[in-house]
C-alpha cells in the first residue's frame, strides 16, 4: 500500500481529535484523521451521554475564558450540523464554605465578575428540597452551565470535519509513529501515512504513544451510574440543577433525569490510579454502586432507586490534575493534547483551535503556562 500523504495528521479521534479535525478542516487544511475504535466509541472518556459544561471554574481560574469560549464553540457546532448538543442547566456546587468546590467557584467568580447566588443549608434546602445537607455545608448557584449530548458532540465534529474534506479512518490502530524536521509519518495497522505536521490526541493511550514523554501520565476506572428515583419530578430539568458535592467520601456529580433511564449520579476520582488503559475493566460491576449509593442515600433520598444504567469512563490523569496542550519537546511539528483528568470534554471546541494553531503555526494565543509538558 502506498503513503496516504495531508497536511496534518490526527491521531485519535475522540473528544480532543474529532474537535481539531473538524477546526483543521474548517481552516481549509488537508487533515488525515486516525482513529483504533468506531466513530464516538465508549472506550476512552468521551460518552456517556452526558458532559457537565460550566463556567465558574473551581478547579482554577484561569480556566474561565476557556469556558466561556467553548460554549460559543459548541453553540457554532449546533448551528453548522442542525442538531441540539447542548442544554442550558444551572450547576450547583456543594460543601463546607472552605472546600475546594465551593470556594474555588467563588475565587473563579470573584476574579470575572460572574453572577453566582450563595445558598445557606437552610437555603439550599428550600429551593432544592430534594437534597439533605448538613447544618455547615453551604451551596453556590450559577447559571451559566448546562450539560452536552457527549457522544453526539463527538459525532458532530467528525460529521463536519467530513463534510469539510477531512479524510477519517476508523478501526485503525496506530502501531508506530516518527517525526523528523521534514515530516510525519505514522504507520497503522493498515498502511502508513506522511504529513508535515502530526497532533496526538490518543486519550488514555497517549501515555503509550509518548512514550517518556508520557510517563506521568494515569489512568482511572472511573463508573457513572443511573438510579431510577422515588419521585421522577424530583429530577426534571426545571427542578434539578446539575450539581457538584465536595464531601468527607470524595466528590460526587450527577445531572438531571432527562430520559428513562434515571438520574445521572458519580464519583469524581476516589479510584486506584492505573499505568495502562488495559488494566481497565470496562463491564460494570455490582461493587463499582457501594460509593455511589451511600452518597446517595445521604444526599438524594428520593434518587435512591434501582441501578437502570451502568458506564464505565477511562480518566487519564496528569500530576496536577491540569492538561497537557502543547508542542512535543523534541519535535516542533508535533502537538499533544492529553490527560484532561475528568472534566476536559467540555473544552473540546477550544482545544481543538489551539492544537490547530500549535499544529500550523507552532503558537497560539491562547495562554497555556497550565497546560505545558514538563511542567512536573
């Protein structure tokens, strides 16, 4: 088989890889996409039907323009495929006044002068009677926040990305790939491909891909589970906020009910960290509900139903928990994207454009002192 030569190659088309194939080709550049799984596929970290997007950023600050920017993002993907991808919902972080939650939502409003309500216990649970918190939690209420159909956002990209001329390969592994100053090439299990600029957007498998770059990099087995409630109106859209709760247990998340599946309800980190994506099981399992429930039966008692859905997500990890967005160290025409640590999904619009910027130009004006390589 000969080479299959483009501009840029993308290796990995998940959340990060369909959202760069799709800005490459809007910026009329030959993009070869490669991708080991089906299109959208439940094998790394993005699907599961639903992805939190908000806007006070606990995690940092410097987060925010980010998610300001991804929402137009996502909101010009809806306009060019004609489809509904994102739902407006307002996000309600709990926990101590001290938590990393909610003191962290607040410094991120504080530094952007963004709108947010602060709810005492006893506020919190007259408008939200559903939860049960304790006499020292307290909430913080914003309302620029929603939730996104995440395999449809995926498959929305690589429709455009297509439509645009991008050429994308599915069930394709890659086995090996190398980068001189002339060009790319990266060999699959079908054939190999020549570029003049190459961007990895692997997932849980850039660890593998980067080789020692890609050393710190972990992954975790992270299960998102659906419970049919007691009391369904409890969770409509018009009642139920998505939320984020900082207990002594760890972090939970969860959304509201939007179809008959149940409420959406999870642990955010609490598992084993992982050397390779291989050591995870990817079957639910009848221990992966015992967190879960207990958070629930604390804190949602009319969600305490039956399990109706299990998933299992594939988190890749950095040290800090921040990303990795950058050019690789050795090789100037190559960009990574990788351990987005849980909560990456909802930027994919914004990564996309800056992996396209590093990947033509080799800068972005984006600032990304948070998200360089070696920053460990």
């Amino acid at each position: 088989m000969s080479a299959t030569t483009a501009d840029v190659i993308v290796l990995g088309l998940g959340g990060m890889g369909s959202a760069a194939a799709c800005e490459l080709a809007r910026r009329g550049v030959r993009v070869v996409g490669l991708e080991q799984f089906t299109g959208a596929h439940d094998r790394g970290s993005s699907h599961g039907r639903t992805r939190i997007i908000r806007t006070a950023y606990y995690e940092h600050p410097a987060y925010v323009p980010m998610c300001r920017a991804a929402f137009a993002g996502w909101y010009r993907l809806e306009q060019e495929v004609g489809r509904h991808l994102l739902t407006e919902c307002p996000c309600l972080s709990l926990g101590p006044p001290t938590s990393d939650v909610v003191a962290g939502v607040q410094a991120a409003a504080r530094e952007h002068s963004l709108k947010i309500e602060a709810l005492t216990a006893d506020e919190l649970t007259r408008r939200y009677g559903m939860f049960r918190v304790g006499p020292d939690e307290v909430g913080v209420v914003e309302h620029a926040a929603g939730f996104l159909a995440v395999e449809a956002c995926v498959q929305a990209h690589l429709d455009e990305a297509r439509r645009r001329g991008a050429d994308l390969r599915f069930e394709e592994p890659a086995v090996s790939w190398e980068a001189t100053p002339a060009g790319v090439t990266v060999t699959t299990a079908k054939g190999w491909y020549t570029a003049d600029r190459l961007i990895i957007t692997a997932g849980p498998w850039a660890g593998r891909l980067l080789g020692e770059l890609g050393s710190p990099l972990r992954v975790m087995r992270q299960v998102a589970l659906w419970f049919e409630p007691t009391r369904a109106d409890d969770f409509r859209r018009d009642r139920f906020p998505i939320f984020i709760a900082e207990t002594e247990a760890g972090h939970f998340y969860g959304l509201p009910m939007i179809d008959g599946s149940g409420v959406k309800i999870a642990r955010h980190y609490g598992a084993p960290e992982l050397l390779s994506p291989d050591e995870i099981d990817g079957t639910p399992r009848p221990e992966d509900e015992g967190p879960v429930r207990d958070f629930v039966r604390r804190t949602l008692p009319t969600a305490d139903g039956p399990v109706r859905l299990a998933s299992v997500c594939r988190y890749t990890l950095t040290p800090d928990r921040h990303f990795i967005i950058d050019r690789h160290p050795e090789y100037a025409n190559v960009a990574i994207a990788a351990g987005f640590s849980g909560h990456g999904f909802k930027f994919a619009p914004v990564v996309g454009a800056m992996l396209a910027d590093l990947a033509l130009t080799g800068e972005t004006a984006w600032p990304r002192e948070l998200f360089r390589v070696g920053r460990w």
